[in-house]
C-alpha cells in the first residue's frame, strides 16, 4: 500500500510552497499531506462540478416536470462506506509516521541532547557542553526548579560537577548533521509551538511538562526557527534562525563555548559567567548564576 501510494504521489508535482525537506522522516509526511491535498481537491471539484451540473440541468423550466422522491439507500449506503473505508486507510498508514515522530518510546537513542524553554518571546536553549552530559537543573531533577530564574531559566546547580560546562543560548540553536537529535521541551509562561518548518518539526511545549521531540536532518544550512501558537502581542518577534552544521563544526563550536565558560569561571563568579556571555556579540548566551528566585514555571 505504501508503494502504491507513493507512485500516486510521485505523479503529481511537488507543491511549490512547501519548505525544502531536511527531515529522515519528512518524505513519509509529504507523502500523506499530499496524497491528502490532491484528494480533497479532486473531491471538492467532483461534488461542486456535480452540484452545478444539477442546478443546470434540473432548473425549472416551461415543459419539464419535476419528479420527488424520499430517499435513496443505495446512495446513502455509499457515501457512508466509502469514507469510512478512506479515514480508516489514512489512519492505519499515518499510524506509523505518528509513533515514529511522537510516541516517547519511538525515540531513538540521541547522539545531541538538547533542553528548550519557551518564553514570551523568544527561545531559550540549554547544551550539555563537550562532555554530552547534562548537570543537575530543572528537567533532571524537579528540585532544582527553585533555582530557576530571569537568568537561570533551567534552574542549572554550578555546584554540580557534571554541568560546570552547560550553556544557555537565547534564540541561537545548532545541531550537527545526520545525527539524532533529541529535544526536551517546555514552555516559561504559556503554551508555545516550537516549529521547524524544513525538518517537519511542530510541537506545542506547555509549562509544567517536557515534551519529547527528535529529528535526524540531512542537509546542513540555515533554516527557520518559528513559534506556531499565537502566544501573546509579540508572537510575531519568535522568529530565528537554527544552523545545521557538521559534526566537527558543531563540536568545535561546543569546545569553543566550554572554554569561554572556563576563561569566564577562572576569573569570576557564576553570575559574572552569565554577564561575560550575554554581553559577547557573536549571541545571547547566559550561564547561570549561583543565587536564584523560586519558581514554579516548569515541572518534569
């Protein structure tokens, strides 16, 4: 069935508007979309053609009797029938496209973990550092949510050894090509939509919870990062753009960012971390700091 449908697909032109597919995974959903697009336009020309054909031909006119009837079994019968048999096709080809992108335990092992928060409005990213390995903070341990705040939005322990080397970036986000990406997300305030429109990523991150999102992507590039759920008056400014870079850029970039982290610590506190990198012009990344306001924004 699904080379049937395939071939259906591929006989049809591309649709021009979509975003270039980078995804694993995307063409399956391209498939469907598109299979599901050609559908209801042939449909919706079959019964509006019909509809007018009818009023053409059956209009009243000198000469013409009109004939009643109630009802029509045979008729009724099939239009019920044949929907039915369609909804239940879609829905036990798309089931497999469902789990693969979102049933937690589809999640493939990652080779990048990453954490997200949302916020009114941007995106906060929080990186693991060159050890892949994340410290104690808000998503690892529900304790460490009394240490979130303005900037220490993930609640990070410095006194964790593990995470001496975690970063937060503000609106930046990079990801190494061909690998398993693995993001847990939530949300600071209210429900927003992290949406990758070229990696056939959109899922609503809520505050209280940390949603699973993965992808593996195959090309490198700069793509559109973007919120899909109107979330306040400047939904429109949750724009940005994510890299997609090799492996040996996107590590280095890491070691990188692991020895300004260390430059920073041997000469200061936490909280002057967090100053030396929001003021760094190359991004907005900040580290936390040591003395925090409670919070209780963010749960497991």
């Amino acid at each position: 069935m699904e080379r049937l449908l395939h071939a259906f697909i591929e006989s049809f032109d591309m649709l021009p508007w979509l975003p270039e597919n980078i995804s694993t995974y995307g063409a399956q959903l391209d498939d469907l979309f598109i299979f599901i697009y050609w559908f209801s336009v042939i449909t919706f020309l079959a019964t509006g053609g019909a509809m007018v054909w009818f009023m053409i031909a059956y209009r009243k006119r000198k000469g013409h009797r009109a004939h009643y009837y109630h009802g029509n079994q045979f008729i009724e019968t099939t239009w019920t029938i044949l929907p039915t048999i369609l909804f239940l096709g879609i829905g036990i080809y798309s089931d497999d496209m469902w789990q693969t992108t979102k049933e937690s335990s589809r999640v493939p092992k990652p080779d990048v973990e990453i954490l997200v928060l949302g916020k009114q409005f941007g995106w906060y990213f929080m990186y693991p550092g060159a050890d892949g390995k994340f410290g104690r903070n808000a998503y690892t341990d529900i304790k460490a949510r009394t240490l979130m705040s303005a900037t220490n939005p993930f609640g990070i322990d410095s006194t964790d050894p593990a995470g001496f080397d975690d970063f937060i970036t503000e609106n930046q986000f990079r990801v190494p090509v061909n690998a398993n990406v693995v993001v847990r997300g939530s949300s600071i305030d209210v429900i927003h939509s992290f949406f990758l429109p070229h990696a056939r990523v959109k899922q609503d991150v809520i505050p209280g919870t940390w949603m699973n999102i993965w992808f593996n992507l195959f090309k490198t590039g700069e793509y559109e990062l973007a919120c899909a759920e109107l979330c306040g008056s400047g939904h429109y400014a949750m724009r940005a753009v994510y890299k997609v870079e090799s492996r040996k850029d996107y590590d280095a970039w890491l070691n990188q960012k692991d020895a300004e982290i260390l430059a920073a610590r041997m000469g200061g506190s936490t909280a002057d971390v967090a100053a030396t990198d929001a003021e760094a012009p190359s991004d907005t990344e900040a580290t936390a700091e040591t003395e925090s306001e409670p919070s209780t924004d963010v749960g497991e």
